[in-house]
C-alpha cells in the first residue's frame, strides 16, 4: 500500500513583515516533518503577505522574496520534504502570482497563477499578470545569489506537474478553484493524484460552506487528494482571512483546521492511500473515456518518493466538517480581526462611547468575544497571545490573566455620554453591558458639548435644532438627537 502524509496550514502573515513571515513559514514546516509529512503546502503569497497592495510594484519587494527563499533553503528544513510556497516571481519584466517548489536545498519548479481574483475585494490583476501559455515552459533564471545557494542557474517556470516517483501532483491557485475550467478538471484527467491549492481566501459569510463544496465536488466527479491552505488573520488591510486549511480525498474530508483562531501557525496532515484514487478513478468509466483523450501536460521528473517510511502509520479516515451558525461567524470573524488590528497597530486597546442601543452593544459583544478567544488561547498554550496581551495592557512576565474579563478591564473602556435627552433606563442598560464584559466603565453627560453645537448651528442658520425622534419629521430639524451622539 503507498501511504503518503501530506500537511496544510493555517499562517497568520503580516504584509511586509518579511523576517516575521519567514519565521513562521520555517514553524510550518518544521511541524509538517515533524507530523511525518513529506509534502507541505502553505497559502498563497505567504513570504510577503497577501496584501501588500501597491508594494506588489516595487522591485526590492521581490528581491526580499527571494532573500527569504535563500534563508529557508540555507535552514536544512527542506531536506527530505517537497515544499510549496507562495510568493510573486518577476519573469522577463512581467510580475506573476507564483508557486515554488523546493526540495532538499533546490528549487524544482516555478508555477504561476493562471487566472486572478478580480471581483468584489480582490483587485489582483491591478499587480500581476496572469500566464497564459497553458501547458508551456520556459526557462527562469535565479539570481546571483540564489544560484550562489542552489547551484543552479535556470529552473523550469511556467504550468505542469511534478511527478515524483510514486505519484503525480499539480497545482491550482485560490481563484482558480472558482473558475469554471479549472486547472483540477484536467490535471485530473491527466493522471495527477494530489492537487493543491495556495489561498489567500478572505472570510465572507457561508463563503466556507461554497470552498468544500466546489472541492469536494472536484474530487468525487475525478478522484484524486485535494490540499488547501489558506491565510488567516489580519495582514494589514480590512479583510479577514479565516484559514481553514483542509485536505479532501475522492470527496470526503479528511482534516480540517481552525476556521477562526488566534493561532498564528497551524499545521494539519493526514495520510492517504494512493491505491484508493486509482480505485476511485478505476470504478468510473466514463472518467476512463475523458481521460483516455486528454491533452497532456509535461511533467517535470523529481528522484524523490512521498511514500511513507513508517509502515506504523495508516491512512487516515473520514470526518465530519465543522461548520459555524451564521451567527457564531459574525461574532468570531470580527473577533479574530479585532485582535489582529490592535496587537499589530501597537494600540493600548478600545474605546467605545456605549449607548445602551443596539448598535454599540453589538459592537461591545464582538469585542469581548475577543477577549474570551485571546483567554482560550492563552488556556491552550499559546505564548504568542499571551506576550500580546501583556503588551498591549503594559503589563510584566509574572501576569498572566485568569478569564476575559481580567483582559476586558486591561484593554477594552467603555463611555456613556449622556445628555438632557437621555433616559436612566438607556445609562443603566450600558454600565450592564460593560459589567457583564468586564470593561472600564465611565459615565458622564455632555450638555455643554451638545449646547456649543446647537450654538454654531444657530449662528449659520435661522433653524433651531430640537429633540425628536418621530420619522415623519424633516431630516433638517432633528439636530439635536445626532449632535448629541458625537
């Protein structure tokens, strides 16, 4: 039987943050050989961070890329795994979206994106080109002082497979999962038995539930093991990445990581039996039809064999997914963000005026969802949230919080700004809100704020701004009730 382990990863990236990035892709794949993996996969464009936006045009980007392959090649981490990491390549004065494969010391190949996000938040085409040479190579040549690493001067860019000695793998790129010819359709039919998949996939409600589908549409109708690794947190802009690293063989999920989690490296494997893809594929004679006239694609040959050496280890059997409530991921996604935006800003914490409505009390839960996730994480283990969290509220080694409510005081303050027009009953609501949380909470009134308002109002208008709250009365006369919530 050939056993392979193969590994995925959730990889809280910071854009920009190069020796950062690389400290955690190295983690990555030091769990992976620890987890006996011989393959790891990471998410796309994981050594600069997704969102580097306009930095994707300046050159020194690319060639701190390529300073943080050296580093992982000179770490001896590569030594007895394939690794596929994510990173832009410019090739020929053209900057592409890529995938590099590296392998004891050398690097074997170079596969860029072949269709780009281009809709809703994701403006990639603005940065990159995609390759359109289907099936074709050419010939990438390394700098100086990667050559000076590898020895090696060119290597192979452009769309194929790496066929190792017991298997074939290909690769398709985020967006290309969603096209509607994508890239697993034909590897498939071409005899590729692991795909993987690079994302930097944000989190957008039920938007997980759409992933598994197309995968485990993709490898039901085919056959094969389907890998996705995927970003998560905060890099930098408004997005939330939600990770949820997953591998999928003939249709059923075999690991799955966390969808939302502080964690910053989280690394999943599972051990497949290549005889049941060839026994899937075998059972479904149409397949055999389609791929009997298939267009080839080249192969790019590796002396390297995935199957497992411990013959201990068996394959790994099915799960079930684990999905959130629409409203377990409203409260988690801005949660996770949350704390990403304030350990990375270097903020001291949250300032929220609480007005005992709706709108400021639901901001208030997501926040103290939070603290109750950066509490989980410090139970588990997780040194990183706790050297956050102590940082953040300016505290030493000897404090460690003992529930969420402990970090709310430390981080997350709380304002009622009351005036004339408020009521006892909208005050009480908010220091109850702020209780249950833990905040800081403070209560004022700001009567001779709101009254210096209404006096310049009157100095440039005849109007004289009253309290109503009727919606049949004229936007222009109700001034005073909106004055009164800055």
């Amino acid at each position: 039987m050939r056993l392979v382990t193969l590994a995925v990863c959730n990889l809280n990236q910071w854009a920009m943050d190069f020796d950062g990035n690389l400290n955690r892709i190295l983690d990555s794949i030091r769990q992976a050989k620890e987890k006996g993996a011989s393959y790891r996969l990471g998410p796309e464009l994981e050594v600069p961070g997704y969102s580097c936006e306009d930095h994707f045009f300046e050159e020194d980007l690319y060639l701190h890329c390529w300073e943080v392959i050296v580093e992982i090649l000179k770490s001896g981490l590569t030594e007895g795994i394939l690794c596929d990491i994510g990173m832009p390549v410019s090739h020929r004065n053209v900057r592409y979206n890529c995938r590099i494969f590296l392998l004891n010391g050398k690097i074997v190949f170079i596969r860029p994106k072949l269709y780009l996000a281009n809709d809703g938040n994701y403006r990639e085409t603005r940065w990159f080109t995609s390759w359109g040479h289907q099936f074709q190579l050419e010939d990438y040549y390394l700098p100086s002082f990667v050559r000076a690493v590898t020895g090696q001067t060119k290597i192979p860019f452009g769309e194929a497979a790496i066929a190792t000695t017991d298997t074939v793998l290909g690769v398709e790129t985020c967006e290309e999962l969603f096209t509607p010819n994508s890239p697993h359709i034909y590897l498939g039919l071409n005899g590729v038995e692991i795909i993987s998949n690079g994302s930097g996939s944000h989190h957008q409600l039920r938007k997980l539930n759409t992933r598994i589908d197309l995968i485990q549409s993709a490898t039901s109708k085919g056959g094969g093991v389907y890998l996705y690794s995927n970003q998560r947190g905060c890099d930098g802009n408004r997005l939330y990445f939600d990770g949820c690293a997953m591998i999928v063989l003939n249709g059923k999920v075999l690991a799955q990581a966390d969808q939302f989690s502080l964690e910053d490296v989280q690394v999943v494997t599972a051990t497949v039996s290549l005889e049941e893809i060839k026994n899937y594929r075998g059972g479904i004679a149409s397949r055999g039809v389609q791929a009997a006239d298939a267009v080839e694609i080249k192969r790019i040959d590796v002396d390297f064999t995935l199957k497992n050496k411990d013959m201990r280890v068996g394959p790994t059997k099915p799960r079930e997914v684990k999905y959130f409530t629409p409203e377990e991921e409203i409260g988690y996604g801005p949660a996770c963000w949350l704390w990403d935006y304030l350990r990375r800003s270097t903020a001291n914490g949250f300032f929220l005026p609480l007005s005992g409505g709706a709108d400021s009390a639901a901001t208030a839960a997501i926040v103290g969802l939070m603290c109750q996730l950066v509490i989980d994480g410090i139970n588990s283990g997780d040194t990183q949230v706790l050297d956050d969290v102590r940082r953040i509220a300016h505290k030493g080694d000897d404090w460690t919080p003992k529930d969420h409510k402990e970090i709310a005081k430390e981080i997350f303050f709380t304002c009622y700004m009351g005036t004339v027009n408020s009521s006892e009953t909208t005050k009480k609501r908010a220091k109850e809100i702020a209780d249950q949380i833990g905040a800081t909470h403070t209560s004022l009134t700001m009567d001779e704020i709101t009254e210096s308002y209404s006096k310049v109002f009157k100095q440039i208008t005849p109007k004289v701004p009253i309290q109503d709250t009727r919606w049949f009365l004229p936007r222009k006369y109700c001034t005073s009730k909106h004055s009164s919530a800055f």
